[in-house]
C-alpha cells in the first residue's frame, strides 16, 4: 500500500497523496483490510 501512495505521489506531485503515505508508514496497526478505503484523501491540510 505504501508503495503505491509513493509512486502515485511521485507522479502526480499531489502533497495529499504524501501526507496519506506518511500516515500509513505510522500507524503499524494497519492492515490491508483497515485500508481498503483509500478514495478518501486527508482534507486537513492547513499550512
């Protein structure tokens, strides 16, 4: 799963895409199962 984030990421350059690898690469708890939504991208972005 991570590395499709990354290698959608590095295509796209969609920072979105980044932040939702990084969440996934923290939380050693998640599986395959617990991550077949991915259509939803994180909407807090504030800078």
């Amino acid at each position: 799963m991570i590395d499709l984030t990354w290698k959608i990421f590095s295509q796209t350059g969609n920072i979105e895409t980044y932040l939702l690898m990084k969440e996934l690469e923290n939380d050693p708890d998640m599986t395959e199962n617990e991550s077949s939504d991915t259509n939803e991208l994180p909407v807090d972005t504030k800078m």
